[in-house]
C-alpha cells in the first residue's frame, strides 16, 4: 500500500477533467504492460511528434499549441507522468547560479502557479518559499551571489541569520551556520499533476496524446527528419522531439544514424515519514543544506527528505531499464550519511516514524546542466532532457524555450549552455558517462568556486605536446573534452596547496600568472592553442568565396595571404560564432573558431552552405598543432629559426604565410594573437609539433621565453578590451552593440546574414553597448573578486551584469566586461544607448551584495601598454582608440 501512494492520482484527476481523453484511453487502465487494444489509431502524419509524457514533453507541447501549432502527436511508452516526474520530490527553486536556469526556474513557478486555474486540474502548487542554509563563510559567499543575481530579476530574495532561519523553521538545528538565503516565493508541486494539468491544456488545444505507444527509432533522410516508427505503425513528420528522459540516450542511438545525447542515470534516494504529532504546516519553508548534502520540505504532515550523496551508484549503464520506473531496491546503508545528516539538522525527528525510502533513477548529464535544442547531425530532431534532478524547476522554462526553438527557429534567450551541441561525439561513451555522472552528482552539493574543473573523463582529447608540457609543470583544465594549460607552475612552488586552492577571493596562482603576463609583455611567451577549432573551406570555382561572403558580416574577398576577423551572423544579426579567416588561395580558405565551437559551427556551415559537389567543407582540428608565440620577442624568434624577415615590414598584422620552421615545413603562420599582444600563431602540421616546440624553446632561450597558459591569455585579452564569443558575445549581441563596427562590410557589394539588422542599429541606435569597467576601490588582497555574472550598476540603477573579468597587471586592478542597458525609470522600456549615457554614468559593480566603484570605458587603453605604470599614475578618463 505505502508503494502506491506514488500513483498520484494519475489515471483519475486528469481524465476526469477532460472527458475526451477519458474516451480515447478507457481501455488503457490496466498497470500492465501488455498490450491492449487501442481505439483511436495513430495518425499517419503530424508536423511534430513528441517521446515522453512526462513534465518535459507534456511542457512542450503545452508551449506548441499556446503558439498556434495544432498538428502535434504526443507518444508514451507507458502512462502520462509514469516516469522519474511521478518521483520528483516537486520543489520548485529558483535560486540557480547560471542565468539562464534562472529564469526558466522563474517562468516555471509563474506558469505552475495559475495552471491549476486555467485547466482545472489540481496541481498541489503551494508558496513555501526556500531556505538555503551556510555552514561555511565560503558558501555564504556563494549564496550572496546568487542572492544578487535573484533581487536584480525583481525575485525576492535575503541574506538572513541563523535566528531567522530559527524563526521560519522552528525544527532546524541553527548551532553551525553563518548565515541562509531565503527565498519567499519559491514553491511545492505535485509533479505528476502539473504534468497532467499541461497535458490536459495541450489536449484542450488539439494536441493528440496516446499511451502505451513506443518509439522504436526515428528515420532520418538527407540530413533530415522524416517519420517515427511506433509499435503501432509510422507517423511520418516534419520534427521530432526527444523528451525520453533517462532512455533519451538509447532512443538517440537507436537509428541508422545516430543522435549523442550524454547523459546517464543514478539511483536517487528521499525518504518519507508519517505526519508528526503535530503535523508540519503545509507552508512551512523547504530546507536545503547543501553542506550536509540534503533538501528537506513538508509532505502531508510529515517530511520528504533527500540528498545527493558522495558515492552514487549509476544504474542501467548496459542500456537496461525498465517500462515504467518502479521502485528502485531500498538501501539503508546507502542512505545512512544523509539520514544522519537529517537528523543532525532536524534532532527532533528521531522518533518519527518512517513511511519509505524512496529510491528512483534520475538522468544527470557531463556538465550538470541540462541538454536542449536540434541535433548537428539531424534537421528537425530536438531534445529535451538530462534535468539533474531539477525537472521540476527547469519544466516549465525549458518546454517554452525548446517550442519557441522549434516555430522560430531560435528561442527568446541565449541558452548556448544548454545547447546540445556543446557536446560532441566523445562525451557519449558510456564509460565516461558513468564515471562523470558519479563525479556530477556529489558536485549537485559541492561549493564550486571560480576556476573548478571536473576530474573525470580527463586526457581525452590532449595536445601531441601534452607529456612535454605536462612535466614543466602544467596545470590543466578541460574546454569540449580538450585539455588546455591554465598555468605552468614553477620548480620548488608547493604543487599540492596550488592544485586544492579554492577560494571567491585572491587566488594562489595569482603571483604566478603575474609572471607569465609580464613576460609575454617583455619577452616571449608560448602558449599551446592546439583546442581551437579549424576548418578549411575550398572549391574548384568561385563556390566557396560566395558562400562566405553571404555568411560572414566581413569582406572575405581580401588578397591571398590576408586574414580576417568576422563574425558569422544570424538574421538578427547576432553571433553565431566569432572567428579569424585566412585566404590561403583564390579558392581556399582556412578557419579558427573557439574551441566549443566543434560542433556547432560545423552544424550552422553545414545546414547553409550549397549543397556543391565543387565545394569541400573539412573540420582540420585534429590535424594541426596551434602555438600562440606572445610578445615583442617574438619576431626575433621567429626570423632566427626561418631565415625570413618577420617584421612588421615584411609581415603585416593579419597576415598568413606557409613557412618552414626549423627542419618543418608547411607551417602555417599568421600574425595574430588573439590578446592585442605582437606576435604569431604558428598552426604545425601534428607530426612535426614536437620538432617545432623544441626548436622554439631551444632558440627563444636567449630571449627569455617562457611557457604560459590560458589565465594569462585571458587577462592579456580582457585588459586590451577583446570580447570573447561563449563568454562576451553570442546569438543575441551583434557587432554593433561590442564596438566591432570595423569588422562589418555593410557596402561589401553583396548581401550577408543579418545585414538588414545592422543596417536598422546603424540607424535607430542599439539598445545594449559592451562596456570595459575598471575597478576603483577594490583591494585585490583583501576583497571578494568579481568573476563572471556580477550585476552593474549606474547611479544606482541596475544596468547589466558582467561577462568577463581579470585582474589587470598593467592597470594593478580588476577589469571586468559587461553590457550596459538604458532602462526608462518609469516603464522599464529598453531605450537606445548612446555614448553619453555610458560616459555619463556614476557605476558600481556588486559582487556578492558588496558594491564597488568603477570606471566605464568604451574603448581599451593604448600608451598604457608601451610602458608599466602604476595604479596612481593611470589616467582613466581618456579614451583612445586602440
């Protein structure tokens, strides 16, 4: 009896709401899972077929018909809600630390809070609001960040005392926190009704919704989605959406061709009591103590509590899974920490009587955040799933974005880090899925400080340099499952303390970067980029020159040897991706994108380039070694080890030449630097990397040179004002908006994407305008650092937030980028920003509720990097055009 309390009211509250869905499932009753006969046939043809009746798929096509797409077939292998939603513990939080989560957190609370009035189905929703607890300063901290980030989106939100945790929640133990973050307007759902509640709107709506249906794989043809096959016959359709939850990855696979979706399930364990002897207020806050790694809220008089335990124990890594989840094999000795944790935190619970322990699978994914958006390699296939335990919470905002994706082509927000094609091909092994997502799930509770890095499914992708560098001292960080050097750290320097350094403020390597920074100023530097993705793009004609005119806002039309900074823009105008071109040929071309850009760029190129026999599009990365030589040095390098003048006479900025290297030939240089710095990228054919690196070490001994990693990059880049795309720039920022009007060709002699959007902010102005900010009364040593995400403000007004930030070692202070908004005070309409705005402005920049001076520029500084000049010294009100 105590297992079916689980049901939910699935079969009845639903189906007698909606007396049209109770007709076409009468005969669907049974908890069997044979099959039956089913009255209403599939169709034979739908726009957009949905996998998955559970509160992700249920969302999206709740968010399809609300856009006026009628022609929908919702599937399900079992019953509506009967998966990981009908186990969801349905606490609907918003405190998120990444934007984006946020806000769908938010849009879900709005949504779920008058779903039960529009469809007449109860939902449970109940306004508890949410108690974070800090047992340390350092989480403190981290909850005053987000705190930050909530009170700027108009979500109530405070920084509280113990005391008040005590008096919101008379039964917490208080004796070891610092401090809490209440969040009044958070809420509990029951998760299976909100699904059946966005079920029965979608029905409402002329969405068809069958049960007891699987898929058996979807058919793609020509790079596109043509029908799903059912055990039931064929829908042939123009999308599919792939909301299988934890079968998402099997169901991906199951085609000729098939879609990666990375992601792998755990057991999860909550337990349930019986109501105490005085029965909990149905409004009493939800708890949660991710220090001791568990959440805690009300259920029917009693408690539900779980938590995210240190060793969590993967399941159905052979593909093995079941119809409908049943209850998972209780395990006591599992759970033991989080009920002694449970207990610590709530003493007078001891004596409660327990109901079950609860142990259902969730699906976690490689990154901890959730997976959406179109396939790479198939048009028309999306996906939907991986929530990391936060269904719940994401349900309603994920299901909106995903349909706006699918009718627009694009959804109302950057959701670039959820985007399935972050991942590649290598994240889908189901061996390092199972060791990520036992790493993934103790992080769901770990504090995570500026600059942490997973520590499984390492060395997968790695330079042909790795070992060498690896003994001078590297310390590595992954981007897209490529290693890359943070920093090298010196002969003699303590390893251990440097390698477990996590902290909000002055970080250990600081000292250590200052050197790699200083001698790529002074001397030269040699950075590994080999990660950067590279395509080469050619034709036997004209092809591959007008492709790219009309997908690149520059002017690629340029002589051979020239390289190109351009933007590949979308019809708004935004960045798609953000890349440097070479002309190696009349009919050649060669291209460096960010690294996360693998995936993605080849996808954009791939659904728009002409289908040509005569044009070749080749992804490179793997063959070509990439060494960033940084510094005034770098030339006398260079000419020694080419016998070739390489000065700015013989080899102009934004220049590409093939040369010999040493004993090497037909490497590719190129006079950039991707920091503002002098210098070359010198891309080496993998086989003579070794030869190459040594030759430039060995040579560049006279010069000082040195190894140096990507901090040191990233502080080069931020104080000379470059905007990085994943970081600065994405789908929504266009160069209009970043100062990148110069890389724009309006008059190019023939239209580009997104050139009528930049044409109307050309003239009507732009309502966002990137911004520099140096930090005026900030102590490096002893305050709180700005990282990423931090809120600014302009006489007293919130503005933006920050995208990047570096401390400055030519300035001797913190830099951070960002966008700035014009907001009208009274009706909080976007207004265009202009020059003056931005000059005007008295700005603060707020880290972690602390507020902060600061200096806005629209341009970098240019005498300051001739010379070091101290802090004092620096004049911050000229601006020059570097």
């Amino acid at each position: 009896a105590a297992r079916m309390f689980l049901r939910l009211l699935s079969d009845i509250q639903w189906r007698a709401a909606h007396p049209k869905w109770r007709r076409m499932t009468s005969s669907q009753r049974s908890t069997s899972t044979t099959a039956e006969p089913h009255p209403i046939s599939l169709p034979a043809q739908a726009q957009v077929v949905i996998c998955g009746g559970g509160i992700m798929g249920t969302s999206v096509a709740y968010h399809l018909s609300k856009m006026g797409w009628k022609d929908i077939v919702l599937l399900e292998q079992g019953r509506l809600a009967a998966g990981t939603t009908r186990f969801c513990a349905g606490i609907v939080s918003t405190a998120r630390p990444m934007s984006i989560e946020l806000k769908m957190a938010h849009y879900s609370n709005k949504l779920y809070q008058q779903l039960e009035q529009e469809t007449g189905v109860q939902t449970g929703y109940m306004k508890t609001g949410s108690i974070s607890l800090a047992q340390t300063q350092d989480r403190l901290i981290s909850l005053k960040r987000i705190a930050s980030s909530l009170n700027v989106m108009g979500i109530p939100c405070e920084i509280i005392s113990p005391k008040k945790v005590l008096q919101l929640h008379p039964l917490i133990n208080i004796h070891d926190l610092v401090g809490a973050m209440y969040v009044p307007e958070d809420a509990l759902v029951s998760s299976a009704n909100v699904s059946l509640a966005l079920a029965t709107a979608a029905s409402r709506n002329g969405v068809q919704i069958h049960e007891r249906t699987s898929v058996s794989h979807v058919t793609i043809q020509k790079g596109r989605v043509t029908g799903v096959e059912t055990d039931r016959g064929r829908i042939q359709c123009e999308f599919f959406v792939n909301c299988a939850g934890q079968w998402a990855y099997e169901l991906g696979h199951s085609g000729e061709e098939p879609v990666h979706i990375p992601l792998h399930a755990c057991e999860h364990f909550y337990l349930l009591t019986h109501p105490l002897k005085e029965p909990l207020s149905s409004s009493l806050p939800t708890v949660v103590d991710p220090d001791g790694r568990i959440y805690i809220r009300n259920w029917q008089g009693g408690i539900l509590s779980g938590g995210f335990e240190k060793n969590p124990k993967p399941l159905f890594t052979e593909g093995r899974n079941q119809l409908e989840i049943q209850n998972l094999q209780e395990d006591w000795d599992h759970f033991g920490p989080l009920l002694d944790a449970l207990l610590r935190r709530m003493p007078g619970l001891e004596a409660l009587q327990i109901m079950q322990l609860v142990n259902c699978p969730e699906s976690f994914t490689p990154d901890m955040r959730c997976i959406m958006g179109e396939s790479p390699t198939a048009q028309g296939y999306f996906v939907l799933a991986g929530m990391n335990s936060a269904g719940i919470s994401y349900g309603g905002g994920a299901g909106k974005y995903l349909a706006e994706w699918i009718v627009n082509g694009y959804p109302s927000e950057n959701v670039w880090p959820l985007d399935l094609k972050r991942f590649g091909t290598l994240q889908s092994s189901r061996t390092f899925l199972r060791h990520r997502v036992m790493e993934v799930m103790p992080l769901m509770c770990d504090l995570k400080v500026p600059r942490w890095d997973f520590q499984t499914g390492r060395q997968l992708r790695t330079s042909p340099l790795y070992d060498r560098l690896d003994a001078q001292g590297a310390r590595w960080m992954e981007k897209h499952g490529f290693e890359r050097v943070k920093y090298f750290v010196p002969p003699g320097n303590d390893l251990l303390d440097l390698d477990h350094s996590k902290t909000f403020y002055k970080p250990d390597w600081f000292d250590i970067v200052g050197s790699e920074v200083k001698c790529c100023k002074e001397a030269v530097c040699v950075i590994d980029m080999s990660s950067f993705t590279k395509f080469e793009i050619s034709s036997t004609g004209d092809e591959a020159l007008e492709s790219l005119q009309y997908l690149f806002s520059n002017d690629l039309d340029v002589p051979v040897g020239h390289v190109v900074h351009t933007g590949m823009l979308n019809e708004k105008g935004g960045y798609e991706n953000d890349c440097s071109i070479a002309r190696l040929s009349k009919r050649s071309f060669f291209m460096i994108s960010p690294t996360d850009q693998q995936v993605r760029c080849w996808a954009w190129l791939k659904n728009r380039l002409p289908n040509d026999s005569n044009l070749v599009m080749e992804d490179v990365t793997w063959k070509y070694t990439a060494l960033n030589l940084i510094g005034p040095r770098a030339v006398d390098v260079l000419s020694e080890l080419s016998y070739a003048p390489m000065t700015a006479e013989h080899f102009p900025s934004l220049f590409c030449k093939e040369m010999s290297v040493g004993y090497a030939n037909g490497i590719r240089v190129m006079s950039i630097t991707h920091t503002g710095e002098p210098g070359f990228v010198l891309y080496i054919p993998i086989e003579y990397a070794l030869h190459v690196y040594n030759e430039v070490m060995n040579m560049g001994q006279k010069y000082g040179i040195r190894n140096a990693g990507y901090y040191a990059l990233r502080s080069l880049r931020i104080e000379k004002f470059f905007a990085f795309w994943g970081q600065d720039l994405d789908a929504f920022t266009t160069p209009m908006e970043c100062g990148r009007e110069f890389q724009v060709k309006l008059d190019k002699g023939m239209q580009f994407l997104g050139q009528e959007a930049l044409w109307e902010q050309k003239q009507n102005g732009v309502y966002k305008r990137f911004t520099m900010f140096i930090l005026e009364d900030h102590d490096t040593d002893m305050d709180l650092w700005p990282w990423w995400g931090e809120p600014i403000f302009r006489n007293g007004r919130y503005v933006g937030k920050t995208t990047s930030s570096a401390y400055s070692y030519t300035l001797e202070r913190h830099v951070c980028l960002g966008f700035v908004h014009h907001f009208d005070e009274k009706t909080g309409e976007k207004l265009v920003v202009t020059t003056d705005f931005i000059n005007q402005g008295e700005y603060e920049i707020d880290i972690a509720g602390q507020r902060f001076q600061a200096k806005a520029k629209l341009y970098p500084f240019s005498s300051l990097f001739t010379q070091r000049r101290r802090k004092d010294e620096v004049e911050l009100s000229g601006y020059q055009r570097e």
